[in-house]
C-alpha cells in the first residue's frame, strides 16, 4: 500500500464512523467546559454592575480587555485577543516550539485530556482497524483492555517528550542558536537561523510522535500486552519503511497545513456585535471539528498503511466475532473460515 492509498483508506475509514469524531467533540467538550464556567465567573465578577458591562455585551471592547489581562492571572490571564480567529493557532504553534509553560489550570485540563484519551484510543484505533462498526459494548471494550498499556506507553511518552522539552529544546535554541546570531547584523539571517531551529525541533518531536503512533497501533493490531514492547515495534516498523511512513505523516501534514491556510483566510477578527459574534464563534468550532477529523485521520491512515504494509488489512472483513479478540485473532478466524469455504 502507497502514502496516497493509505491516505485514501484512512479519510474512508474515518468517513465510515461519524460517532467517532461527535464522541471527540463532545469529550473536548466536557472537558473544557469546567475552565469556560470558571472564566465566565471571573469575567462577570470584574464586571459587575459596571457601565464597562453593558459595553461588552454589545461586542469586543478593546480597552476593558486591556484593564482584564492587566490584573488577571491563573486562567484568567489565557483570555488574551490571541484566542480569537487565527491568532489562537499562531499562538498554540509558538508556544509549543518555543516551549512556553501552560497555566496550571490549563496544565491539568491537558492531563486530563491526555487520561481521558489514553482511554478511548484504545476503542478508537480498533474501530479504525476493522473498519467496520463495533458498537458502543465493543468500543469500551476494546477501550478498556488497552488502556492501562496505553497508560504505560503515555508514561513513556512523557519522559521523552521531557527530554526534549526540557534539554535538547535549550541545546537548540540556547547552545547553538544564540552563539550563530550573537553578531549577526542581518535580521533576514537570524530570522531564517530561527526558523531552521525550529524545523530541526519540529522534526524530532514529529519523529517520537510517529514512533508512539505506530507503538499504539501494533499494541492494539496485534493485541501486544508490553507498552516497551510495542514502542520496540513501532520503531522498528517505522525505520524498515521509512519512506513510506514519513510520506503518509507529510500528507497528513499538508491537509492540516491547508485547513489552516483556508481557516487563515476565513476566521473574522474580534467580532463587534449581534451577528458577527456567532459567525466567529460558529467558524472556530468548524474548525475545532474539523482538527478532530484530521486527528482520527492520522490515526485511520496509519493503521490502514501498517495493515497493508504487513497484509492484515482484512482483520475486519468478516462477520462479528466474540468479544474481546483482537483484531489479529479476528484476521486468523476469517482466513480460517475462508479455507473451508
């Protein structure tokens, strides 16, 4: 199987289960819904009974934002103009590779999302790999079985990612880039040493993701029970077919980098009042679903790569079988019921 046929297969595969992606929102959802209550207290108690309250319920008004971010903190301090439009993704981007600390709330909110996933992933990628629907008995199922794995994979994942952020990011962006343009007079020159970092960091962190990627899919595909185990595989798989791995990650890439681009040239401003302020907040959620669809994306085209890669792409082509076999027990049962046929 092709980067392009894979790719093909993961948008069918994720087309084929619409639960998939509503489950998601609706888990980002709940989620972040606790901080938005509490940022709504926040807001409403330094409004109060002010004629600034009035003003700000008609739309955006620019100078009670500024007398806001002036003496807010904690979560009140993310409420910054960069969280409308376009700005939020810059911001999130910068952010990452820049390696910016998270408010504390938003650092647990990211934990818990981080738990709640390392959960459902597991149902997830096995409903991507037999392509076909598991109801919701199967999806927790298989949910449960691979999470503590998964758990102990994400434990993993986090020292690594550690390690990157915490080291190799200050050998980058420290150690080497400030001695290549301490006596740089040339703005274009420093600004493009800036960006080859950034493409340097860019890429290790794009490396441990494809590995733990494709860990979680061998965990789930062939029913591993070692989270090292898996990750050894994964890395293994994605060295012996580097050229296809990588090429499936960049065209992953690219359809986010387009939603971006058109997200870029759609996503209004700080809306003024009535209508605008919908339209805003209509074309941010579109676009917060669509982020979730590539997501699953990722993980729909990579597994149909891995199964076509290893030819076990019909582990789920034949009828529903007892649970909790996994999908490699289910490709043996089917190739079995094929021979007596």
């Amino acid at each position: 199987m092709t980067p392009w046929s894979a790719f093909r297969e993961g948008v069918r595969r994720v087309n084929a289960a619409p639960l998939l992606l509503a489950g998601m929102v609706a888990v980002t959802l709940l989620i972040a819904l606790p901080l938005s209550l509490a940022l709504r207290g926040m807001i409403a108690s330094h409004l109060g009974g002010s004629l600034a309250a009035d003003g700000v319920a008609d739309g955006t008004s620019s100078d009670w934002w500024q007398e806001f971010a002036a003496q807010a903190s904690g979560l009140g301090a993310t409420f910054a103009p960069s969280i409308i439009g376009f700005g939020a993704v810059l911001d999130n981007v910068s952010g990452l590779l820049d390696n910016l600390p998270l408010a504390a709330t938003i650092t647990g909110a990211t934990a818990a999302w981080m738990v709640v996933w390392s959960f459902l992933s597991g149902g997830v990628l096995d409903r991507l790999a037999r392509a076909r629907p598991t109801r919701a008995e199967g999806f927790f199922a298989a949910s449960g079985v691979y999470f503590w794995r998964f758990l102990r994979l994400g434990a993993i994942a986090g020292f690594i990612y550690y390690l990157l952020f915490a080291y190799v990011h200050d050998v980058i962006f420290v150690d080497v880039y400030e001695p290549l343009t301490r006596n740089l007079t040339v703005e274009r020159t420093a600004f493009a040493v800036r960006v080859a970092c950034y493409l340097l960091f860019g890429s290790m962190l794009a490396a441990a993701t494809l590995a733990f990627d494709y860990a979680r899919i061998r965990i789930v595909v062939e029913d591993r029970r070692s989270a090292l185990g898996g990750l050894m595989a994964g890395l293994r798989f994605a060295r012996r077919h580097a050229g296809g791995t990588i090429g499936l990650y960049l065209l992953n890439a690219a359809a986010y980098v387009l939603v971006v681009l058109v997200y870029a040239a759609v996503a209004p401003g700080a809306p003024r009042s009535g209508l605008s302020v919908w339209l805003v907040l209509g074309i941010g959620q579109i676009y917060i679903v669509v982020r979730h669809y590539l997501k699953l994306l990722f993980y729909g085209s990579q597994t149909a790569y891995f199964q076509g890669a290893f030819a076990h792409a019909a582990y789920a082509a034949g009828p529903p079988i007892v649970w909790p076999d996994s999908p490699a027990a289910e490709a043996i049962g089917n190739a079995d019921a094929a021979v007596r046929r």
